[in-house]
C-alpha cells in the first residue's frame, strides 16, 4: 500500500515534552482517554530519541504530562501517594 493510499489520521494532536531528549510530541489521545476511561493510563516511544514514555493527558492545559517509564514504575512501586501522582 502506498503512502497515497493511507487514511489521512484527522484526530487531534496534543503536546507533550519528552523528559529525556526535551523534543517536542504531539500525542493523539488513546480510545481509553478518549472517553475519558483512564486518561493517566497512556504510553508511547519518543520518536526522537526512543525512550519509552508514561503519557497522562492533563484536562486543565489540555497537554501530555510525560514521564520516562522507569520513573513511572518507581513510582508506582512506591506508591502513588494520596493525590494519585
């Protein structure tokens, strides 16, 4: 298939920083945050640099939070704290 004969992807792109490289992202929601489901449960690679990343869509600045996945999972086994974060 050609790249003609590609779908145009017409969703919304939204912001984000990669903690690792700094390189600007521009992340589509998934169908969970989409809906609202669990906009905290997101992931994806840094095109630019490839480190594995935490996506949470943040409502209020309507951007990605990003977060490498390491710190993350410390986080996680750490607990996340009263707030969530």
């Amino acid at each position: 298939m050609g790249r003609k004969d590609q779908a145009h992807d017409t969703r919304p792109r939204y912001k984000g920083i990669c903690p690792a490289c700094g390189g600007d992202l521009y992340i589509c929601k998934s169908i969970a945050q989409e809906i609202g489901l669990a906009p905290f449960l997101g992931h994806g690679i840094c095109p630019k640099c490839g480190k594995f990343l935490h996506l949470a869509f943040n409502e209020e600045c309507q951007e990605f939070d990003c977060e490498t996945w390491e710190e993350y999972m410390k986080k996680a086994k750490g607990g996340f704290g009263d707030n969530g974060n």
